[in-house]
C-alpha cells in the first residue's frame, strides 16, 4: 500500500469532492450537513497533513481521528473520530501494514463507532456500510487474495450495503424521526464510507501498478 | 440563496463576535472557541449551566447566557452539533467549583459530543451531570428511535434550572429539577417554508405553494406528514392536542406557554396562535401562569412555529418567575 | 400567499386577542378598538405616552405599552394608519391628568389621522401634544416632499421619552425630551425579499434572486435604488455611511445602535451586521453605550434590516438606561 | 339627479369593484392599500346606508364623511372624510341639488382636502383630477349644460388629471419618497376620484332617460 500520507490525502480527495452530493443525501432525510461536516475536517486534516513527517501508521491516524473530533461535529464527527483513534491505536508505531493489520483496524473502527453511537447493523447508519465491508475483506483475505483485491471485495460489499439502507427504516440518528418515511432513501454516512473504501481500493491498485 | 452575510463559513464567527460587540455587559467570549459565557464568568459558589449545539437557532443559545440562566453558551457549525473541544472549553470557563450542568437536546450528534467533553472534564476532576431535552412530540418516542428531538422547550429547561443554579442549589439538585422541567414540557412545531443552511446554498427541502410540513424538526428535519395549510386554528389545535394527548393535563393545573417563531414569521401570526392556544386551554380550564410570544428557539429564516407547554408545580412556577437578565430573556 | 393566519380581514383583532391573552400582567383592551393600554392605565399624575400606525410593524408598537415606555398603542389595518376615533379612545384611556404625547411617524395618514385625534381630545379638554418621528436618512429631506419617513429610531422615542414621563416630567418636557430624541436618531434599511399584507394576497413589489432594494421603507415603499446583493459588510457600510452623511458624529461621541430585524431575517445575520457597525463606529472612536439587535420595527415577514444611531448625550443616555417593563423590551 | 342613497350607492359599488386596481396602483409607488382602505370604507357605508331613511342630503353626506374617516384610515380616510364632510355642510337640509349647488359643493370637498393634505395641485394626488374637474363642471355650468353634461365634462377632466399624474413627481403622500422613480406611475388616489365621478356621471345619465 501506499504510504499512509497518500492514503489520507486520497480520503480527503474523495470526501471534499462529494462534499455536495453527500449533503444532498442528508438533506432528505436529515439534516443537510453531512458532506460539509466531513468536507470541512477533511479540510482540516489536509492542513494538518502538509505539516506532518512521521511515517508512524498510527500516529497520522491518530491525527487524522482528533482532527475530525474537533472539527466535524455533528453525529459523524465523534463517530469518524472516534473510528480513527481505535485504528490508530491498531496501527501504532507501525510504517507498512499487512492485511491482517488492516482487518484488525477496520474492525477496530466499527467497535469505536458501535460504541460511541450504540448502534447494530440495520438501522441504516454507517455500520450497514462497515460491516459487510469488514466480512467481505476477512473473506478475501480468506481466499488468499492480496490487499487490493481484498480492498476491493470490501468496496463492493460497501457499494451493496449502501443500496441496502435504501430498504430499510432508519431507527439510529436524524433519520430515525422519520420512521418510515426515511424508506427509499440512501444513508449518507455508509455513503461516505463507501466513497473512503473506494479511494483506498483505486490507490491501492495504482500504487501496485507502479510498484 | 440571499443572505446578509459576508462568507458562509465565516458566518459563525463573525455571529459571536456581533453579539461580544452587542452585550459586552452580558458576555464575553472564549478566546479562540465558538463559546461564550458570561462577562463575570466564572460565577463562585453557584452551579454553572452550559447548553449549545448547532448554530441557526438563535437567540439559543448565546442569547441565554446570563443571570438567572445560562453559564456558557457552544455554537456549532450551522446546524451542526459543536465538537467536544468546544464544549470542553466551555466547561472549563464557567466552573466555579459547584460543577457544571450540561443542557442537552436530544440529538445523536449532541450527545455524543457533550458526551465526550464530560469525559474530558472528568478527567480534569470537573463535576459534570447532563441533562437531555426530549419535548417534541412530533416524534414517537420508541426504543425503536433515538428517541424525540429538543427542540424550544429546551428555553424553559435554561430558564429554570438556571434560575435553581442562582438560588446555591447544588449539581444535584439543578439537575433533577431540569429533570422535572424536561418530564413535564412538551412542544411541536410546523414549517410554512424552509430555510438554507449559508454553506449548502440551497434549501434543504421545498413545499409547494399551499403545503406546509407538520412536526417539522429544527434543522429542517421533516416531520409527521405534509398538508395544504390550514388555518391558524386549526394547525394551532393540531399541534396542540398532539400535546395534550402526550402528557396528562386538566382542570385546575396550571401551565406555561410558549409560542415560538422558527425565524421567518411575522410576531402578528404568532399571536393569532397564542390567541388559540391560550382559548383552548381556557376550555379546560387549564391556568396559563405565564406566556412567552416570539423567536426563542430558531431555524434561521424559516417560517413556521412551534407550541410549547410546561406543565407547573409550585417549584418550577417559583423559578420560571424569577427574574432574568440575558440578551434575549430579561425579566424582572 | 402562505400565512399562519385564519382570515385576512380579522388578523389584527385576532392578533390584539393573542396579544391580550399573553400579556395580561402589561396591557388591556380598550373595549371595542384596537387600541392596547397599560394594565394599571391611567396612570396617575404622570404624562402618557400614545403611539401606533399601521398593523404589520409589532412588536411595534402593542410590544412597547408598559412602564417605562408607551401607555396606550393603536393598531390600524395592515399598514394602514389607524383612523382618529382609534386614537381618540386611546388618549381617553390612558390620560392620568399631566396630559397626552403623541408619537407619530412622519407619514401623511398618520399625521392626519393624529391630528384628528388631537383636535377631537382638545376639543374635551384633555392636553395633547405632538412629536413626528422622520428618522430614515433614505429619504431627501427637502420641502419638496414629505420629509422624511419615520421608522426604528421610533422605538428609541418610546423609550426615552417614556424614562422621562415617569420622571413625573411635564407634557411640555417630555415632549421637549423626544424631540431632543428626533433630532439626534437617524436610521437607514435595505430588503432582501418583500412582504404580503395579508389582505392583498400578493407581494407588493418583486425583487430578483440576485437583487435587493436600498433604503426600503417599513411599508415596503420601494427605497433609493435596487442593486445586486453585496456582502453584509459592504450593505452596513453604505447605510452607515448614509446615517454618518446626515448627523455629525466623531470622536467621543456616544450612541446608541439598533440593528433591526424586518420579520424574516435571522438573528445570525443580524449580528453579523452588528460586527461591522461596531468596528466603523471603533473606528472613529464613537462610543457605543448600548446596542439593540432583533426585530424591533418589523414589516411582516420581510427579509432585511435597518441600522439606527442615536447621539446621546448625558440626558439621553441617562433615560435610555433607565429600567422598562413591557411585553418586548424590559430592561433593569 | 337620482337620490343622494343611490348616488352614494354608485360609489361604493364602483370602488368596491375596483379594489384591487386600486390597490395595485399603490404598490406600485406606494404601500399597496389604496384600495383595500376604501374598499373597506365604502363597506361600513354600506352597512350604514341600508338603515339610512333620511333624503337629507347633507346628513347622508355627513354619515358617509364620518363613517370615512372611522373606516378607511391612511390618508385617504381623512381626506375623503373631510371632503365628504365639508360638502355636507354645503347640502344641509337639501334633498335635490341643482347644479351651482353640485358644484360649491365640490369646491368645498376640495377645500377639505388641501385644508387636511396641505397639497396643492401638481404634486401627484387626488387633486389632479380632482381641481381639472371642478374646473370642467364650472366651464360646463357657464356654457348652460345640465348636471350629466356638466358630470361628463368633469369626468373627462379628471381622466386627463389622472393622465397627468403619471408625467410629473410626486412631492406629497407616500409616494413622494420614491421622487423621480414615481414619473411614469398613476397616482392610486386621482384615480379613485375619477372613477367616483364617473360613477356618478352614469348614474346622472341613467336617472334623466328613466325620467
Ligand atoms: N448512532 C449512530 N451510529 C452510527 N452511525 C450513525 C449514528 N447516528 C448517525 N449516524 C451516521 O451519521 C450520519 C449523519 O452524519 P451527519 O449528517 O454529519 O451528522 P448529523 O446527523 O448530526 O447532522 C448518518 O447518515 C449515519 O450514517
Ligand atoms: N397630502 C395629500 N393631499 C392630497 N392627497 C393626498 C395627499 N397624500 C396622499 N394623497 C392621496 O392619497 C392616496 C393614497 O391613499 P392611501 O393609499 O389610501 O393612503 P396611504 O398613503 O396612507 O397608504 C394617494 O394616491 C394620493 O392621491
Ligand atoms: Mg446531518
Ligand atoms: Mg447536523
Ligand atoms: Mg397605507
Ligand atoms: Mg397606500
């Protein structure tokens, strides 16, 4: 994989470029911000990042996760935040990262966002994004395949679980107040994780490529 | 979009600094934080009150921050829960060694954030107990959902568990009486029109020309159902018996009412509903103590309203008469 | 046209209800017209002070009767002046013996309408006088109109010359007082977007996505000329700029500032506006004793603002100070 | 001419009828009420006529000018008013009118009105169609017509006033605050006393061939 800064960048890339269309996602069944919460700490974490030199895995995370904390705000910031920091803590001291280090962060990261918002899979949150993402990767990893294919399992498993929040009532965050009016609806935060998967699929692809 | 602003993601901070400019005698700012607290914070030997969320809802809730009040005021991003650092530095300002009580409205993203800036407070050994206004009845109050939203009630919360605080009760004791103020208020709203968030640029929903949204949520959160408009009566009945059907209310209690703007309408409209609100609970021969008319708790220019009850006791009647003094809520 | 309202043609009886039903520890009903008195009215051995004009303005000017400021308001149609018998009622009810002043905004109905009155009241014996508030630089003052109109600064006359009627002041000092008021206010607004009356059912003018009308009157009478929308900071500049051109203020002179909210402007972009009249008047070292932001002097739900100045000086500041008790302005 | 009920009766329908005409030329240059006040005016006129029984023209003049002033407000309401008033005075006691009558009588309304306006003609208000008018009917007098001639000649001179109106600036009422801006706009109020006198103009015509 590519380095972490490269990583980060290409999560900010994504995020600031969907910025409107993640935030049209939230203006119908919430509260039209989200892609201006994540779009704004992106920012931030952007600036952070041109000051930063550690090749350290885990402290870029680290301040990627406080960043968000402290800029996003809103129902995604804590989450995200709090996503980061327990991946960081995985990845700490480290400089490459293999994928069962990868695995064990991702899952690291949806314990801190099923414990901060006290959520389970199906009630339309990030975590229907997540998860299948999570299974389709250790399935991979299962099959032998490398990181950017197993990356790339966990991005269509996102992909899908963003087709499934459509179908379902949302009962967790701003959309659970519209019971079953939220149905037909997509979630914009298994949207952006999503939109992150998909960015570190694609660099992890160029970067073998190149290599 | 047509704002009398100078840059959407300047408009926050240049908010606080309008309002430091307006009521230096009321408050100062935190430097370098989206917080403000009062002109002689931190008060000693009283229980702070911090409360604050999103920005759009002014005057909550900067407007508050005063005697008999609020301690500390946190403004978010429009719309936006404020992070913990914010709230944290928030806390820190205000303690004046009784401890602080966080107000909070009952949203996914406030909670967790107040949550994570009590843990950080905590850990600096500040007394911290929070509060979480639940009032809108638009909202079914399941263990299926997050539960109903904060939305104006939250005002009545300020203004008498700060007056508690001003009588040298204890965290406890604050706190359980905004316990029973949150236990005993309960409000909902309609939107005639929506309102843009400066940085969206764009209306985050549209009603046609003769709709109107029932149970609309402060942010523009849709509500229960859509319908042609009404009259003022019968939206006032509305949302009024939704009320009524939520919390026990007869003969012989007594009640205080709130008849709040969402930010866009006209001060006669609002009192056309009072009108309404005050005659039906004249019916059942329910004693209004006190009312209060006007744009209390906002969604920037949106036009709408929302009714607030608060049924009383001798203890909360007591508080919500004391006297005020904050920009936005002075009372003798 | 989308009102929360029941029926155009009883939206200001409704509205006086509503008003009634939520302040009944300020005001009362003058019993069968639409005029709004203090609670305790007549007040004995004290000047009284009348305002009112047309309907759409409130909390002007209903907002203001209570100690401290107004003794008595009349509501006419939705910008309409209300007619002489109106206001004739209203002196009758609030005369406690030290005589009547009456504060009218220089607009043509109103000045005839009042004038009516006065020579109705006169003609009972009861002692009138007469101010005419013509604070909107907007307008050229010349013989060759009108003059010109009066608009938020009123306010600042409500509550100065009220402090001084309860000094026990008489009628001919406390209208020595607002005049002194008058002559050193000056205001200026700018709309975003009109207002409906509701019993016309449709805007009274129409503004672009991009435009806004400089020095809008209150009635939506169009201003001085439309331009594309600027920044907040860039609008408050030109109309202070117009209020600096009109009255002579430098270095260590005070006032008093009022950024006004039209009906349909947030807070938000209130205090924003704030934030620059603030920093020009910092920069010529005027000294601003106190500042009002909110809707003071409305036009329905118009989207806009106005800003006034008032030069104090030791009497005015003194008065402007002193404490008021009513439904919209109470102050220690 | 027909009875002082019915004449009055011809006004109020033609305000009535042209409420929002009215109104709309006020929005244009001024606060968009004119007609909704006199609307409402000629309403309570109305109200009050049905219980009149009285012939006495000036009294029912009187009744019209003070349920004018207690229903219109504005500044129309006391102009008219006073106008109705003042050429009460003039009919006292009368119950037909010959034409020297009809004409002091709109001298006087005249009078009532630059008494209570301070306006003089010129400045873009009901005197503009008003003072041509009176001019008319007195030309009209002198060259021996009858009161529907004499009310036809007037008519058109008020048309030609309101004409007028939209060629010059107004320097009184609320639409003197526009200055330059009002050129082009017809005064709201010249246009009520037009169509005022044209209704009476008709009812006159309509009165001699019933007779
Ligand atoms: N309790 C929760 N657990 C997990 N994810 C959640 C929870 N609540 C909300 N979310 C996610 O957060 C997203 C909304 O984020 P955002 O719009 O930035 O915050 P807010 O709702 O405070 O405006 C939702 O689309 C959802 O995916
Ligand atoms: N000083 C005046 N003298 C004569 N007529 C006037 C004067 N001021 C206004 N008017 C007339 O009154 C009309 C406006 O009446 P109206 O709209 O009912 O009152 P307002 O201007 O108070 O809203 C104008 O069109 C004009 O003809
Ligand atoms: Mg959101
Ligand atoms: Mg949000
Ligand atoms: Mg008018
Ligand atoms: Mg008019």
């Amino acid at each position: 994989m590519a380095n972490v800064i490269a990583a980060i960048e290409a999560l900010a890339d994504i995020i600031i470029a969907n910025k409107e269309k993640l935030t049209e996602l939230d203006a119908a069944i919430g509260d039209a911000d989200h892609g201006i919460n994540m779009a704004r700490g992106f920012e931030a974490v952007r600036v952070k990042l041109a000051a930063t030199t550690t090749e350290d895995i885990g402290a870029v995370l680290k301040m990627v996760g406080m960043t968000l904390i402290s800029t996003v705000g809103g129902a995604s910031g804590p989450l995200y935040g709090t996503a980061f920091m327990r991946a960081a803590a995985i990845a700490q001291g480290q400089t490459v990262i293999n994928n069962d280090t990868a695995a064990e962060m991702l899952r690291a990261a949806i314990g801190g966002i099923k414990d901060r918002g006290k959520a389970v899979r199906g009630e339309k949150t990030m975590l229907d994004a997540l998860e299948p993402a999570y299974e389709a990767f250790t399935q991979g990893m299962a099959e032998g395949e490398a990181l950017p294919e197993c990356l790339e399992l966990a991005t269509a498993a996102a992909a899908a679980g963003i087709e499934y929040t459509k179908t379902i009532i949302a009962t967790k965050g701003r959309a659970s107040y519209l019971g079953e009016r939220s149905i037909g609806h997509q979630d914009a935060g298994a949207t952006s994780c999503y939109l992150m998967l998909s960015a570190l699929t694609a660099l992890a692809k160029q970067h073998r490529q190149e290599a | 979009m047509k704002k009398v602003i100078n840059n959407a993601e300047q408009v926050v901070e240049e908010m606080l600094q309008g309002v430091v400019a307006a009521h230096p005698q009321y408050v100062k700012r935190v430097a370098g934080f989206d917080v403000l607290v009062r002109a002689n914070s931190p008060v000693q030997g009283k229980v702070a009150l911090v409360s604050g969320g999103g920005s759009g809802h002014e005057p909550s809730h900067g407007g508050y921050v005063g005697r008999g009040m609020l301690d500390g005021a946190v403004a978010g991003a429009v719309f936006t829960s404020p992070t913990p650092d914010q709230v944290y530095e928030a806390v820190k300002a205000v303690d004046g060694g009784k401890g602080v009580l966080l107000v909070i409205k009952n949203y996914t993203g406030d909670i967790m954030n107040f949550e994570m800036a009590a843990e950080m407070a905590d850990a600096d050994g500040i007394k911290v107990a929070k509060v979480v206004v639940n009032d809108d009845v638009a909202v079914e109050n399941s263990t299926w959902t997050t539960g109903r939203r904060g939305i104006a009630g939250t005002v009545f919360v300020h203004k008498i568990a700060g007056a508690k605080a001003e009588t040298g009760a204890d965290l406890a004791e604050v706190q359980k009486t905004a316990e029973k103020v949150i236990a005993n208020v309960r409000s909902m709203g309609m939107a005639l029109s929506p309102c843009t968030v400066p940085a969206a640029g764009k209306p985050s929903f549209t009603l046609a020309e003769n709709e109107v949204e029932i149970g609309m949520g402060i942010h523009g959160e849709p509500g229960t159902h859509r319908e042609v408009i009404r009259t003022a009566d019968e939206t006032a009945e509305h949302l009024l018996n939704k009320i009524f059907a939520d919390i026990a209310l007869g003969a012989g209690d007594e009640v205080a009412v709130m008849v709040n703007g969402l930010g866009g309408t006209p001060l006669m409209e609002l009192y056309v509903v009072n009108r309404k609100v005050a005659a039906m609970l004249a019916e059942k021969n329910i004693k209004i103590a006190k009312t209060y008319v006007g744009n209390y708790m906002t969604s920037l220019e949106m036009s709408g309203f929302s009714v607030t009850v608060l049924k009383l006791d001798s203890e909360l009647k007591e508080l919500l008469f004391a006297p005020a003094d904050t920009p936005a809520l002075v009372q003798f």
